[in-house]
C-alpha cells in the first residue's frame, strides 16, 4: 500500500522536535554531510536543560552546540573531532573519546553508551514509508535502531542511497521538513608535494587491487593518476568525488573483490554537490554501518587491500601519530587502524601510511626522532607497513628498528637527515661512519 501523501503535514518545528529531549538524555547526533543543522541549533538555543551529552563524530555546518555559552548544560563527545570542535575540545569545553571507528556501534547496541535520543536527517520517505540515512551510515545506523527516541530532519535534498541505511518513518518520533543543500568541501588541487606523494603511492596500487582512501590532497593525487589502472575495486570507509572518474572510465568495476563484488561500498560521503548527486540512487555504490565497513575480517578477505591513510607524524620506530599534535586532538582514531590491519592480512595488501615530510611551511620534520610528549600512537610499530614522503616509499614491515630508521631517513627532508642519523645512531648505541667511538 502506497503511503497516504499527508506524512509532510505532520511535521514540526525544530523547537518543537527537540523538546522530547530532556535533561540527562544520552543524544547521538549524525555527522558529516548529513549533519542536522536546524536541530542542532534549535536544541543549542534552550536554557531549560542540564546534563545532556552529544555523542558525534566529525560535524559540519553548525557550531551552536560548541559555543562556551551552552557547555554548562550541554557537553559534546567528539569519537572523531572535525574542524567545528577542535576549540572546544582543546579548551577543554567538549570531550573527546578515543576510539576505533569499528567499535562505534557497538558501544550503542551493547550499552555501554546507552543513548536515550538520535537525531539524524534522512531523506523523504517513498511510497513505502522508507526513509534514507543518506550521505552518512556510518554510527547513525545503530543510533537508530537502539535509541530510545528518534528525532529527524526530512530533508529532499538529502540522497536516497542504497545499502544498510533504510529508516521506517513509523520509527520517527518527531520531524522537522526541510529543502536545504547539503554542505560542501571544496578542496584545492593537490599541491606538489602531494602529487609527488600521490605518484609514488599509485605505482604501489596494482591492477585488481581494492582501494581504500579518504579525503584531501594526497587521496586526490593519488586517484587521479589511476586511470590507466585495470579491475580497481572500492571497500572505503568514505567515499570522494576522485572515484566517481575511475568509475565512469571504467577503472573501478569491483569484479575482483569478494566482499559486495560489483558494487563500492562505503560507510559514508563527503564532497561536492556533484558527488551527492552521484550516489542518489546510484545501485552500484552501498552504504553500510561502519562495524561491516571497516571489519578486518571482511576488509583482509578481499584480495591486493590497498589501504591509504593520513599522518601527522612518524618517528624512527615507525610509530604512527595521527589524530593528535602532542597532547593537542586534532581529528581521531577513526578507521586507520582497521583498514591497515585488514590490508595487511589481505593476501597481496599494501598498508600504506603518508605524509609530506615536513610540516609549518617546511620548518618541522615530520619523520621525528620521538613522536611529541603526549602524541597518540594510532598505529603501532608492529602494524605499520609502507610509509610514504614525497621523496619515497618505503616498506618497513619485517625491518629491524635501526634499519627501518634508516629507512625512514631516507624519506625525510634532505635538511634533517644528518640530525635524525644522529639521533638513531644514538637511539641504537652505535657509531657513525667517521665519528670516534667513546
């Protein structure tokens, strides 16, 4: 039966739909491109509350709920901070959350972070009263099914996407109506030093390989010179404009993989209006939650992973920083982990870490001696594989530490490399060519 056409009249206000929240209430809140602004602001705007606490990953376009104004009663969780929470989180106005991005769910559907609210956007419902998650799956799929109350924003312009992202309207408490373009990220070409590091990076990527990428000017570098590529299959955590080419060329056809063969799947998008026009109804592209997508039992089953993760810093050992500059969080944990443990365990996988090697217009190394006092280790040393400059690739699985410190040398800036031998000499107890031993 097809559903009676009087659903939008039963739409509120965002004051309206938000005064199901109460004080105490345990809230997630969707991210990303299909962030809900107009609820955010509305719940950020009453006074009437105390104790309630958003549970997010990356937001865009409202920085309501981060304001030092609202942190007495509402405090925010980044599990992945983006740009609109990086300066509550380091004033310490908002919290973050370390966590694999896997693991998300399951904190919902086990309870160990019981959520009383989740309040998405999603797109209009058909005929059938489905609605879509659209641009995001990622943690909102479980928010949804284990939330006591749903909250929405009914957006028509937000894409009906396929996968794991169905919601009923009848699980719907309250809804607002909306007819908003999504937010957009417009990225710059690729510098270059990021085309250099993208041309090394693509010659490591074989035919037949499953790519996983995020987004940004290295990312952007890279797929752009895949086009003479053959069989490329897509298993990503995040979805960008740089592989709708590849798909139309013919690149990307997913007939190689064994995990969804013939379609990309992905937990969420970000990017141009082009892109979200692109995956509206697209069945060839499907979301799922991002326990599925970033599963390294599922990744490490799908042959030649190649997996293509950012970082802030490295040091001689080979640990990895990547969500944090010292103590300072500048993003999160995320999927880094669980896409380069699956690409290593896939047979034929390539880990891959990259970097510019330096940093602050030239005048920090990122390739250090010591990661900084307080930084995260996202990815050990044990699991680190290739790591990737401008001025190289280099595999480090299977080294000893001193010679992956050399290794590492040889991929920094020609202008610290002496300091850093220095440094790895005396990390390691031995003697540089011409100096004199004590």
């Amino acid at each position: 039966m097809d559903l009676d056409s009087s659903w939008a009249s039963r739409a509120v206000s965002a004051a309206d739909a938000v005064a199901h929240v109460r004080s105490g209430d345990r809230v997630f809140v969707h991210g990303a491109a299909a962030t809900p602004i107009p609820l955010i602001d509305a719940l950020s705007a009453r006074r009437d509350l105390d104790g309630v606490r958003l549970y997010h990953l990356h937001t865009q376009g409202s920085t309501a709920c981060f304001a030092p104004e609202v942190t007495d009663w509402l405090r925010s969780v980044s599990m992945f901070v983006g740009p609109d929470a990086r300066a509550a989180v380091h004033d310490g106005r908002a919290d973050f959350m370390p966590v694999f991005l896997s693991d998300i769910p399951g904190l919902f559907s086990s309870g160990a972070v019981p959520l009383d609210i989740a309040i998405v956007q999603l797109s209009p419902p058909d005929r059938h009263g489905m609605m879509s998650l659209g641009t995001s799956i990622d943690a909102a799929r479980a928010a949804v099914d284990h939330a006591r109350i749903v909250i929405a924003e009914i957006n028509d312009r937000m894409p009906r996407t396929h996968g794991n992202g169905v919601v009923p309207l009848s699980r719907v408490h309250a809804f607002i109506r909306s007819a908003r373009a999504l937010p957009t990220g417009a990225h710059a070409a690729p510098t270059e030093v990021e085309a250099q590091i993208g041309a090394h990076i693509a010659a490591l990527v074989e035919d037949g390989a499953t790519i996983q990428t995020g987004i940004g000017g290295i990312p952007d570098a890279v797929l752009a010179r895949l086009g003479d590529h053959h069989e490329l299959g897509v298993h990503t955590e995040m979805f960008s404009d740089g592989l709708i080419p590849l798909i139309e060329g013919g690149v990307v056809t997913n007939r190689k993989k064994a995990v969804h063969p013939g379609r990309c799947v992905t937990s969420f998008v970000t990017g141009s209006q082009r892109l979200y026009d692109y995956v509206d109804d697209h069945p060839g592209i499907e979301f799922h939650s991002c326990d599925r997508t970033n599963d390294t039992s599922l990744i490490r089953k799908n042959d030649k992973v190649t997996a293509i993760n950012a970082a802030i810093e490295v040091d001689l050992t080979g640990q990895v920083c990547a969500d944090s500059m010292g103590t300072a969080i500048w993003s999160g944990i995320g999927g880094q982990m669980d896409f380069l443990r699956g690409a290593a365990l896939s047979r034929g996988g390539k880990p891959i870490i990259a970097l510019p090697s330096t940093a602050a217009r030239g005048k920090v190394s990122r390739i250090t001696a010591q990661l900084k006092p307080g930084a995260g280790v996202v990815t050990t040393r044990g699991h680190v594989h290739w790591v990737v400059t401008e001025y190289g690739a280099r595999n480090l699985h299977g080294l000893t530490l001193r010679e992956r410190g050399e290794a590492l040398i040889s991929i920094a800036h020609p202008d610290v490399r002496g300091e850093l031998r220095r440094a790895l000499a005396d990390q390691r107890h031995y003697v540089l060519p011409g100096d004199t031993a004590p």
